[in-house]
C-alpha cells in the first residue's frame, strides 16, 4: 500500500515517492478560470495550505520535469492548460512558517533567510542582473537589512522577468504568521511596517507580476496590507469557490478507507474529524484524517484523539476563557453541551482589535476552525449573522483541555489558605461561599452530574498541604466509597470526608445534603480510617449537593 503522508508538504516528494496523494489537481484549472491578479486564500491551518502551494509551484514553474508529475493527474485531462500553462512561468515561491519566533529581530531574521533561499534558488538570473549587485551580494549571503528587503520580493521579479522575457507569478504561504506571532509576543507595529513594506511593492506596484497567490489563516485587510489593492480576490472559507480543495470531502474520506480497508470506522472518524463547511461543502480534517488512518490501519482498535490540537499552543482558546464574561462563559457551556450560537461575522477582523470585543474573537474562532457554521445565516442592515457550533469531538476536545488548564491555573493563582482551615473548623457557610464563587465564575466542560462535581471538588483540594494532607478519591472502605477522603497523614491530626449529591431542583438540595451525611454514616466510611487510629472526634463528614451552578453544605 502507499505510504500516508504524514507531514508532507512538498508537491514533487508526494508525487515522486509515492505517498497516498488526494487529488487536488483540478483546483489549477478553476483557479485559472477565475483568479484575479492576486488571490489570498485563507483556510485554518493544518488544512492543505501549504501543499497546495506546493503544488502551484510546480505546476507553473518553469522546469524540465514539471509536465511528468502532473501526467497521472486530473489535471492531465485538460491539454489545452498543460500546454499553455504548465512549467511556463519563472516563479518566485516564498514561506513566512518559519517567522514563528520570540522577538522582532528573530523573525525578521527568518523572513531575511527565506528571501536569502529564494535569491540563492534563481543564481543564473541573479547573477546575470547588472543593478544592485552589493545589496543582491548581502540578500544572498543573509547578511540583508530590513531596509534590503523592502522591496526585494519586487526586485527579484524584475529580474527573473529580464532574464525570461516572462511574466512572474509569486506564491506567499503562511502569510500571516508573523503578524500572529507578533501579536501574541509585543511586537506587532514592528511586524506590521516591516510586512507592508515587503509586499506593498511586490502586489501593488509591480509590472512585471502574472499573478500572486498568498495563503493563510486570516484575511488582515484592515491593516493596510492589501489597501490599493484593486485586483484582490480574497477567498475564504464562507467562498463557495475553491471550497473542495482544502481539506478532505466526504468523498475523499470514503475513497481513502477503503484503501487501508478500515471503511468500517468512517462513523467514527466523521464524529471525531468531520464538520466544517466550507462554502457549501462538507470538509474533514485532512491532518488528523491522515493521522488516525495511520493508526487504525496498524491497529483497528485505535481510538482518536485531539491531533490537531497538538500543532499549535491554541492561544486563541486560551484567550477567549481568560476574558470570559458570565455571558461568554455561558455561551462556551452551550457550544460544549452540542448546542448553537448566533455571532455576527466580519472577514476584516484585525489582530489588534481582538481585545475590543468579545464578538472579535468569536470572529477569530470562526475562521481558524474552532467553530463552524451550521446552515443557518441571515442579515441585519446590512451586517452578516452565523449560527455556530463546536465542529466535531476533537475541537471539543482542545475547549475541554485548555477549560481544565485554565481551571487548575486559577486554583494555583488563588490563595486558598482561608477555605483549607475552613474545611478543618466545620465553618460550613464559609465553605458555601468560596464554592459558589468558584461555581459561578468557572466554565462547565461536561454536563453536570457527579463526575464533573467530583473532578471539580479533587481539583479545588489538589492545593492542600501535600506535605501534610493526602487525598483520595472513591477508595473503598466501610460498606462502600467515600467520594473524596482528605487525611493528615498523622492518625493525631484531622480527617475529613466527603459525600457529594446533584440534583436539578434547588429546594432538593438541602435533603441531598442531608442524606449525603446519612449515608456516610449508615455504610461507614469512617471505618477504614478509624481502624488507622485516627481520633472519632477528629473526623469531619461533609454532605455536599450540587445544583448547577449553586452548592450547599452540611457537615457534622
């Protein structure tokens, strides 16, 4: 069988060393139809982008070899576009992946080195150029200054476009990582000037172009990138064109399993990986379809798990439950319990404005894939509303990961002294109170019942004196299990046992709270640690109920 390509992002190693390749192929022939001069698509990440791009180079530069990787193809179909087209144009192909770094200096560097690698992949031309020769010296050697590239992507049309007598086409991919990067890590008004002065003059104001097409995860069209720019195409995921070929359709998916002969976990991977909807088209995954037909292929019994969640630190998850509101907050419960939101939708949403509202960032989710939108939509004056939802059982699995570390985050952050010594005094109001806060400003990643209020509680006492204090959770002891057991490890100091109780009504509560103590008693949990010499009167038992968002407690 073919080898899957996990990682494979080049066009010419897909196709040369046989990997298992999804044919886009066909995306030539209707971009050709359609394209402007120059074309942003934007798609989340980890969905094809780059391979596509890939793709794009090979197909239209020129080479010798260009025409044999496209025989087997569909695009192959189509003579007219293979003679016209294929392997006809000088191209100019560049990657901002790699300005992920800490700092301005850093990632500009990155940027310098690829324009370096670019000048280096044209040395025939380059050398023959007359013009500018201690600057083109400098950008080979990745001595450059930022004033050296500002226009360089311009100045290596020219001369590939001397030399050829061709027209260029330039291919950007990843376009807005730096200004991602930089948004997260302080230096963004950097990052913005020295990204508008590289590509101003290579998309607006350069006679030597064919075409440019640029790829990434947002459209940035506010911040001056793209302004002038009358001959933009932007394509995003609400685009019914081109929607097919980032991403894998249903179609693909289906052709796919049956090759590794494990067509009979396509339920399951359409639950876990399904979802999107590009345009009118339903798309899966393609990196972490690839990844579990990997793993099923080897092992039927695989079970998925979040890969996509393990390729970036989903920063964006992050911010949207640190600035929660109550409102939010409610709304990210109802996206986790399989239900819909409505948000108005904006495709000219910046970086820098993610802060000014929470509809921002709702934004955001949207388009880097953490949302999707279900077939609902309608308008307001003008102003375009979505109805959204969680994709799939891997995004919800990356909410449910980052509410847990968010959760853990502010018990490490809170000084929790106070409710400690209240757990050993009995001072049960107090107790009441610091829950109910907690209930209230926290974020339910399940549906309430008892596991989430037993996960809740082990989460609020995983503080204690670790030195002094040991947890347990459902051990046995007596005639059953105590729900959590928190003892000193001296039998001379305190014990305390806890039994908890939910229940949907709130004047249930206080009864549940009451038969929580009763039950600790009838079925003595108390045992096991009365047998270990701990004192009877040092013992403190706390029926607890949860209702939502509310508790109450009881303690004897």
């Amino acid at each position: 069988m073919k080898k899957l390509p996990i990682g494979v992002e080049s066009f010419k190693r897909m196709i040369k060393d046989d990997y298992y390749y999804v044919d886009k192929t066909k995306f030539i022939k209707e971009f050709l139809e359609l394209r402007d001069q120059v074309n942003l698509f934007t798609r989340p990440r980890r969905f094809g982008k780059t391979l596509n791009m890939s793709m794009f180079q090979e197909f239209f530069e020129l080479s010798e070899g260009g025409i044999e990787l496209f025989k087997d193809l569909e695009i192959s179909q189509y003579k007219n576009i293979m003679e016209n087209h294929c392997s006809k144009y000088p191209v100019i192909s560049l990657s901002f992946k790699g300005a992920k770094q800490i700092d301005f200096s850093s990632s500009t560097l990155s940027i310098r080195r690829e324009l370096s690698r670019e000048y280096e992949r044209h040395l025939d031309a380059v050398c023959a150029y007359p013009l500018q020769k201690k600057r083109i010296n400098r950008i080979l050697e990745g001595e450059s200054t930022n004033e050296d590239c500002q226009d360089a992507i311009q100045l290596l049309s020219a001369i590939l476009y001397k030399y050829y007598n061709k027209e260029v086409i330039i291919i950007i991919d990843e376009y807005d990582v730096p200004l991602e990067n930089a948004y997260y890590n302080g230096y963004y008004e950097e990052m913005m000037s020295f990204i508008l002065s590289l590509l101003e003059s290579a998309l607006k104001t350069n006679d030597n172009l064919e075409f440019s097409i640029l790829s990434g995860c947002l459209r940035i069209s506010r911040e001056s990138i793209f302004t002038g720019l009358n001959n933009l195409s932007i394509i995003s995921i609400l685009n019914d064109n081109y929607s097919e070929y980032f991403g894998f359709t249903e179609d693909e998916v289906a052709d796919m399993l049956a090759y590794y002969n494990i067509t009979s976990k396509s339920d399951l991977i359409k639950e876990w990986y399904n979802g999107y909807e590009f345009g009118r088209t339903n798309i899966y995954n393609p990196w972490s379809v690839i990844q579990i037909v990997r793993d099923l292929s080897q092992n039927q019994d695989a079970y998925p798990i979040s890969y996509w969640g393990n390729t970036s630190s989903n920063s964006i998850i992050r911010d949207l439950i640190l600035k929660a509101n109550t409102t939010t907050k409610g709304e990210i419960e109802r996206l986790l319990e399989g239900k819909t939101i409505v948000k108005q939708i904006r495709e000219d949403i910046t970086y820098v404005e993610i802060e000014d509202s929470m509809d921002n960032l709702w934004n955001f989710l949207f388009f880097t894939g953490y949302l999707t939108k279900s077939h609902m939509e309608n308008y307001d004056n003008g102003d375009r509303f979505f109805t959204l939802e969680i994709p799939n059982k891997e995004v919800a699995y990356i909410y449910r990961n980052k509410i847990i570390n968010w959760f853990s985050e502010t018990i490490s952050r809170r000084n929790w002294e106070g409710f400690y010594e209240a757990l050993l005094e009995k001072d049960t109001l107090f107790i009441q109170g610091i829950l109910n806060d907690i209930l209230l400003n926290s974020i339910s990643y399940e549906d309430y019942n008892k596991n989430y209020y037993h996960g809740f509680m082990i989460g609020l006492l995983s503080g204690i004196d670790t030195q002094n204090y040991i947890v347990a959770s459902n051990r046995e002891t007596g005639k059953g299990r105590g729900d959590i057991i928190v003892r000193h490890v001296n039998p001379t100091g305190k014990a305390v046992i806890f039994e908890l109780k939910y229940t949907d009504k709130i004047d249930s509560m206080e009864k549940l709270a009451e038969d929580a103590l009763i039950q600790i008693a009838d079925r003595q949990y108390d045992r096991a640690l009365l047998q270990s010499g701990y004192n009877k009167d040092n013992i403190i038992k706390y029926g607890i109920c949860f209702c939502k968002k509310l508790c109450l407690v009881k303690a004897q």
